[in-house]
C-alpha cells in the first residue's frame, strides 16, 4: 500500500472513489452522495488539478497497484494560515484495520507541517467512535466545539485538534 498525493489528470478516479465513500458512510461527510453526483466531471477534473498543483490544498490516495483504497486532504484556512485542516477522510471497509488510516493521517499532518502549520484541524461526527480513536491515536484532541453535519441536521460534528511541535 503507497499513500501519494492525487495527480492532476485523476479528475475520473477521485470522482469514483469519493462516490464509494459518500455511499459507504453517508454520515461522515457533509457533502451528500446527491450533491456528489450531481457535480459535472469538469468540477472533479479541475478540483485533481487543483490539488495536485496548490501548495494550500492537497488530496492523498492509498493505492495498492491500481486500485485506490482510500483518501483524505488537507486545506489552509484562509482566516487562520497556521492551521490546516484535514478533510474527506475514508478508507474502503476490507482494508480498515490495516493502516491505511494512519498512513493517510500521517502524509496530511507531514504535508501541513512542510507547509508551516502549528496545527492541524478536523471534524469527525460524533457518533463515529472508529475515526475518532484513529484520530486520537494521532495526538488529536477533541474540543467542546461541535455543530450539525451539513449533510444530515441529525448528526453533530465534533472539532478535533492536534498541535503541531515545532
């Protein structure tokens, strides 16, 4: 299993993959499956290149051969430039438990602390006792901060924090 950050001509394949995952665990996102879908295939396109070319952005895969078995990212907040923020968080069901999560959590918080982050920020729904103990495994602490999940009001979402050492 490689983590690696996407390529700017994967539009295609990340469009697939975070289609599985919005399907697979519709309350961990707060995008919804429908509003995934309905993106046209230039907005997966121009977001691969994106992400591929930022040095504010970026989208990792774990592979295995040819086949991707999981993703997350990372973003700056424009309001806070020390903080970066993980986002889009999955790993395929058969490989949990197999560290593809920590390889993935791993390349975003080194990826946020080569681009000067003094910490690194998330929002996992409460509810989800597996991410949050992979999260905590990770020096991610959570906060009182919690709001509804966009994607599903009868969800909340907790804000998870890790400092990061100079």
């Amino acid at each position: 299993m490689k983590v690696r950050c996407i390529h700017a001509d994967e539009g295609a394949r990340l469009r697939d993959l975070r289609l599985r995952a919005l399907a697979e665990a519709p309350d961990a996102f707060a995008t919804s499956l429908g509003e995934a879908q309905a993106r046209p295939q230039a907005y997966w396109d121009e977001f691969a290149e994106r992400a591929a070319t930022s040095d504010t952005m970026a989208t990792f895969v774990a592979e295995d051969g040819a086949q991707w078995h999981g993703l997350g990212g990372g973003f700056f907040l424009e309001d806070r430039p020390d903080t970066a923020e993980l986002v889009a968080m999955w790993v395929d069901p058969v490989r949990r438990r197999s560290r593809v999560g920590t390889a993935l959590v791993d390349a975003i918080v080194q990826w946020a602390r080569g681009r000067g982050a003094k910490r690194v920020q998330l929002w996992v729904t409460q509810s989800n006792d597996q991410a949050i103990s992979l999260y905590v495994r990770h020096g991610f602490v959570e906060t009182a901060h919690t709001k509804t999940l966009p994607s599903n009001p009868a969800h909340r979402i907790v804000l998870m924090v890790r400092e990061l050492c100079p």
